[in-house]
C-alpha cells in the first residue's frame, strides 16, 4: 500500500466525520426556525433528539458486529447514504408527527463510527494511531463550529429545509467516493506480525471472538471509564452556556465567543492527546492510560480553577477555559487506540461498539443529575461536583488500566504471532 494512499484514505474519512457531525449538530442552531414551524413546544422539540439518540444507542452492537463481518468501507458508504436519505426525508416532513420519525431515523447512521476507526486501525500502526484518532476526533468540535455557521449564515435565508436538504446531499457525496475510492484491507494487516505479508487470510468475527471481549479485562475497564468520562463531557455541552448567561453575567454573544474558545481548545487537546499517547507508547505498553490519567487530573485542576475565577476576570477565565478545554480531550484518542492495542482486528468494532452503548448511559444521566443539583445549589456546583468527582474516578479507572494492560497487550501479540505462524506453515 503507498503511504499517500492511506493519507487519502484518513482525509475522506475525516470530511466524513465533519460534516457528519455537523449535520448532526445543525439541529440545535435551527431549533427556534423548527419549532416555529411546527408550532411546538421544548418538550415536544427535546423529545425529537432523544428518540435519535435512543435508535443510535440501540443500533450500536449491531453495526459493530456487521463491520466485523463485511468489508468496513462499503458499510460506510451505505451509512452516508442513510445519513444523506434520512436528512432529505426530515427536510420533507410536512408535520410534526412525521418530523419526528424522519428525524429518529437519522440516528441510525449516527452509531456507525467504529467500524470507520477499525478500518483506520488497518492502515496505520500502533506508531500512529493515537495521532490519526486524535486528527479524526477534531472532527466533533470543529463540526459543531460548522454546523453553528451553516445555520446562523443560511438559515434564515434559506430556511432550515434547504439547508438539510445541502447537508444530506453531501452525505450522498460522500457515500459515492467512499464507494469508489476506499479500499478495504485484510483485518490486523497494519499489525507489526503481518506488515508486508501477502495473502493475509480476512478474519471475521464469531460469537466465540465476541464472548471473549468479556475476558479483555483493559476493555472492561475502560468501558467503566467511559461511562464517567462523559459525564463532564454532557455536563459542560448541555449547562456551561446557561452557566455563563445566568451566573457569570455573560450576554449570548460573549457566552458563544467563550464556548468557540473551548472549543478550538478541545480540537487541539485531541492531536495533542494522541501525539503524547504514541510517544509515550514507544517507551512503554503503560503510556496511553498513563497519559489519560494525567489528561483528567489536569482537566480537573484547571476546571476547578476555571470556575472560581471572579466574575470580573473574563480575561484569566478564558484563558484557564482554554487549558481546560486542551486538557479535557487528551483521554479520548488514547482509550480508541488502546482498545485496538489488545483487541483482535475482527473484535475491533464491536468492542468499540459496546464501550459507545456504555457510554450513552452515562451521557443520558448527566444533564438530569446536573439539573437536580443546580436546582438545591446552583450551576456551578453541579459543575464542580459532577466533573470533579468522575474525573477523579476515571484517573483510577486509567491507572488501573495501567497496570494491567502490558499483560492483554502480550496476549494480544501472542495471538497474532500464533496466526502467522499459521500462514507460514499452510504456504
């Protein structure tokens, strides 16, 4: 394979995620122009984005065992195609009722992001993966901006039919290059065993492979820590504006400009993140959790700090945002690579799929529980509280993970040597 040929195939997937994400996110600038249209109430309109988020959560295991069973980038295209047919379908909806059934049916594409990162997983090394899932993770953040942009600039000149009408037409876009243009690769082909190695037979999973993702003891674990770690994530996305507007005196003008900081932060945390991750890898099995686990007490730190900035300080608030937004986004690409660190490429998927189905729980309870606090206390308690607290577990979670994952990370390479091993002697 020529390296520029994988790059290629890292920046289709990339435009994927952006502008997936940011037709994903365009709902929430356009909210007021729907439910003008529609004449319906929040209620009614928070009731649309949860069933999407319902029908993504439940079709997690399942697109995670399909891209462990079929080629990976035709399973892509067809999910940009759905991306796309499902957007057109919502633009269309003549009522409500329909609008929120179109708008369900969006989240079936919404959980098909791990068999994206299993392909990646095939075209680069553990060497690189922390970098390249960091670059691809920027995605989430700089597609909010897009998205943010896309609605306040043509929204109200179009209207926001059209403007689903342009995102979904570049999901079929995508769809089509993605098709034509992304090959697929034999599972564990980027592994150090098999680097160059011809006929490489095409592994798939079985019910066998999926029951011992049970016995992955680092995936189990991580698991548990991505259930807390979005718990700040949910916190901060679904409060820290109101947070700003009701009890930092912000107007909704200088409450964007401080979230656009956070979020260009949180862009250059991920690159930063999986950079660190790969070097520390080098020197030891140790180095992803570990630096996971210095990302969340530092998150923590800064956040801590951030939130007991005087009002009147706006200037050293943004600034320690910034370093919270940096620090926060660390973790995130090192969990991805150190899940395909010890899992069978044919498993690769439908682990990640699982540790998103877990994941969903904790995003679900975040924003109720934060909201129960502020309404005893307030909102920078239920920050404060919230963030801190399963930051500080998931540090424990990382370093346990630490300890334990030079074991799964041999076993893993004992399995891949047992393979080739295999391959030589049936040649």
């Amino acid at each position: 394979m020529k390296p520029r040929y994988r790059w290629y195939v890292a920046a289709v997937m990339f435009a994927f995620l952006l502008l997936h994400q940011a037709d994903k996110l365009l709902i929430g600038p356009l909210t007021t122009n729907i439910m003008d249209d529609f004449q319906i109430n929040e209620a009614q309109m928070g009731a649309v984005s949860s069933l999407a988020i319902i029908v993504s959560s439940l079709l997690y295991p399942l697109w995670g065992y399909l891209y462990d069973r079929f080629a990976r980038s035709k399973l892509l295209a067809l999910a940009s195609l759905i991306w796309g047919g499902t957007t057109w379908l919502n633009a269309l909806a003549p009522t409500y009722g329909a609008f929120m059934v179109t708008r369900s049916s969006t989240g079936i594409d919404d959980s098909s992001y791990p068999g994206l990162y299993s392909l990646l997983s095939d075209y680069f090394g553990p060497r690189l993966r922390g970098k390249v899932y960091g670059v691809m993770q920027m995605s989430g953040p700089l597609g909010f901006m897009l998205g943010t942009v896309l609605a306040t600039s043509l929204g109200g000149e179009l209207g926001w039919r059209r403007v689903f009408y342009l995102t979904g037409g570049l999901g079929v876009v995508l769809a089509v290059v993605i098709f034509t243009t992304v090959r697929e690769v034999p599972r564990g082909s980027a592994e150090p065993e098999f680097q160059g190695l011809e006929g490489l037979e095409q592994y798939r999973i079985n019910w066998d492979t999926a029951r011992g993702l049970l016995k992955n003891r680092t995936l189990l674990l991580l698991m548990a820590q991505g259930f807390f770690g979005v718990f700040p994530w949910n916190v901060l996305i679904f409060w820290f504006f109101r947070y700003l507007e009701t009890e930092r005196n912000y107007t909704s003008g200088q409450a964007l400009s401080a979230m656009m900081v956070a979020i260009i932060t949180l862009s250059a945390g991920y690159f930063l993140g999986g950079y660190a991750g790969d070097r520390m890898f080098k020197r030891t099995p140790r180095g992803r959790p570990l630096v996971g686990a210095v990302g969340v007490i530092l998150g923590a730190v800064f956040l801590y700090a951030t939130i007991n900035v005087p009002v009147e300080n706006r200037l050293l608030f943004a600034v320690l945002l910034g370093l919270t937004g940096i620090t926060m986004s660390v973790a995130s690409p090192n969990v991805i690579a150190t899940v395909h660190d010890t899992t069978v490429p044919e498993a690769r998927s439908t682990a990640r799929s699982f540790q998103k189905l877990v994941e969903d729980g904790g995003a679900a309870a975040a924003p109720f529980l934060a909201g129960l606090i502020a309404v005893r206390f307030s909102l920078e308690t239920a920050i404060l509280v919230i963030c801190i607290s399963t930051w500080v577990i998931c540090a424990v979670l990382f370093l346990v993970t630490a300890a334990i994952v030079p074991q799964d990370i041999e076993r893993f390479h004992e399995t891949m040597n047992q393979r080739l091993k295999e391959i030589r002697d049936h040649a």
